[in-house]
C-alpha cells in the first residue's frame, strides 16, 4: 500500500509522512480511486476462494485497514487545513473499517479535524451522526460473527414455460441423408 502511494507522490517511504500539502489533494484522491475501483475488485476476486475455508473472511475490509493505516494514518496525521473534498474517501473508510483498535480511533480524530467537525465547539453534521451510529452498531454485532451461516440473498427459481417436444426423424431417402424436424408444443 504504502509504495504505491509512494509512487503516486513520489517521494521515498520514510517520506511519506511529509508528502501531503494542499496543491496535491488531487493525486490522494486518485490514489482512493484507483484502490476503490482497481485493487479491491481485483483483490476480492482473486482470493474469492478463501471464502469456503473462512466465511468470516473479508478482502475488502483488510485492504482498507491497510490502507487505512499504512497510507492515510501516516499522510494525514500531520495535515492542519481542511480537506473537505476527501469527505466521501474519509467516511467510506471509517465505515468499512469501524473496529475497537487503537488506529480506528486516530483515524476518527485525524478525520474529525481534517474535516473540519469539532466535536466541542460544532454540532456534527447528520451524515457524519448516522455513519458513527452504524459504526458503534457494526461494533457490537459483526455480521460475520453473529451468524455465519445466515444467507443475505435467497435465490428463488424463476418459473418455467413449458418447453416444446422436439422430434427429429430420419427420412428414408438415403441419397441426401436429410434430418427432418419437427417441432410440437406440448401445453398439458
């Protein structure tokens, strides 16, 4: 995680920590992108067969803890501007990755300054309210673990049309060795 974001600032790793400033906002948003629609989708259906070993398994999630901690704890930890354009980046991230560790909580106060909300002083806004609230109650009751063989989507079979009989006889004309057909539907 962290070498691509080296690249992208291109800057060394022992670096990275400095590399943010406010003329580069746009190269740590394409950064997310890339993550967001490249890495995961590639990730999540190459280790797609680990499921079966571990239903509890989840590519997305620690991709974005990765991410999370090696990249955004060590560029954001130093920011003093806000960086409100990153607000959907910062929120998708404290969602998915919403956990009891000592990095989620910086993670929330580096995101709380860096978008400006201050717990204190200002009332927070109601999207930031309701992404906390699933948070503390994704918290409590993992899905994975509350129960693992619950099926989240049921498949139902679509109803069948009647198929038609398909009979093919052979002529007795055996110069041109021709197969007739002939098709009758049957709606019993």
């Amino acid at each position: 995680m962290e070498n691509n974001a080296c690249k992208v600032f291109e800057c060394a790793t022992d670096e990275l920590d400095k590399a943010l400033n406010e003329e580069n906002v746009a190269l740590l948003a394409a950064l997310w992108e890339r993550t967001h629609t490249e890495i995961i989708p590639t990730m999540q259906a190459t280790l797609y067969p680990l499921k079966a070993f571990d239903a509890s398994f989840d590519i997305r999630r620690e991709i974005l803890k990765a991410f999370r901690d090696r990249v955004l704890l060590r560029i954001l930890s130093d920011v003093q501007f806000e960086l409100r354009s990153l607000r959907s980046m910062i929120c998708s991230v404290s969602f998915a990755t919403a956990d009891e560790s000592v990095e989620f909580e910086r993670f929330s106060e580096i995101a709380d300054r860096i978008l400006g909300i201050n717990q204190e002083k200002e009332i927070e806004g109601e999207e930031m309210v309701k992404l906390k609230k699933i948070a503390k109650a994704r918290l409590s009751v993992p899905h994975s673990t509350a129960n693992p063989h619950q099926r989240l989507y049921v498949k139902k079979r679509a109803a069948t049309i009647p198929c038609s009989r398909r009979m093919v006889r052979f002529s007795d004309n055996a110069v041109n060795n021709t197969i007739k057909e002939n098709r009758t539907c049957s709606f019993k």
